[in-house]
C-alpha cells in the first residue's frame, strides 16, 4: 500500500547479493531490480477513497494506451462520465496521474478533475522508501500497470 492509499496488487524482487537487516533497513546492503503490478480493481478501489470531482462508482479498465475509466458524477441526477489517464514518470524519482480527458454528456470536465488529481500527485515518490528508489519505466498493459525500478541499499548510512 502507497501511502497515499494505492495498493499495490504485486511486487517482484531481484538483484543481489542482497544482505537485508531487518531491525535496521537503513544497514542493509545490495543492489535489485522491481516491478510494482497495479491491477484495473486497485485502481477503481483508490478512486473510490478519492473521489475526484465529486466522481463516484468507478469502473476502470487499464490498455496499453493509458487507464480509461468511467463513473458517476452527480448533478441533481447521475450523470455517466468517462475519463482517460495514464500513470508517468517524472524523472526517475516519482510517479504522477496525468489526465488525458474527462467528460460527461459531450462536456468538458477535464479542468475540474485535474484540479484534483494535482492535490496527490505525485502519487509515488522515491523519498516514501527507506533506501535509494529509481522509477525506470511505466507500462500499461491489458488490465494493469507495471512499473519497473531500480533500488540499491547501501550498509555507508550513517546515523
């Protein structure tokens, strides 16, 4: 789980020799190579919590051209709105949501859920672990999103 709340449905390890101390993670030594999986259901559950724009009851389906998701938003009745993101690097020390469109019936609600989205981005950021984090690359795929890094522990920290 981020701690913005996004839980991170995988999460695959390699690299080494890696030496962890578990009682202090700052004294661990080692380089590995990750990949964090987020899959279409996290991301429909996060929106959920957040609730851009006043959105609600979020149904998301992630491509490999970017998350495209619908829900609710409403104004005296509920109206279908559609929205279409994807998940980017900025430099290789966080992760942000960039917001492509956002829509209901044929108007323009891309300003107001962006306004939002800026509030928490980025959503990841490389100073949230407790070594050094590298964001290599993001890669949306059918039904969820893969984001490939580097990290390297170094027992040189001192105290």
């Amino acid at each position: 789980m981020t701690p913005i709340g996004l839980l991170i449905d995988e999460a695959t390890i390699s690299g080494g020799p890696l030496i962890i101390d578990t009682h202090d993670i700052e004294h661990s030594n080692g380089d590995m190579q990750f990949v964090a999986i987020i899959k279409n259901q996290s991301i429909a559950v996060f929106l959920e919590k957040l609730q851009p724009g006043g959105l609600h009851d979020f149904s998301v389906n992630v491509q490999p051209d970017g998350i495209h998701i619908e829900a609710i938003k409403t104004v005296l009745v509920p109206i279908q709105a559609t929205a279409h993101a994807i998940l980017k690097l900025n430099g290789e020390d966080s992760v942000s949501v960039e917001l492509l469109s956002a829509e209901a019936f044929g108007a323009g609600l891309k300003n107001m859920v962006a306004n939002q989205i800026e509030q928490i981005n980025p959503i990841v950021k490389a100073d949230m672990f407790p070594f050094p984090v590298q964001f290599k690359e993001i890669i949306h795929l059918d039904g969820y999103v893969k984001v490939v890094g580097e990290a390297q522990f170094s027992a040189t920290k001192t105290d």
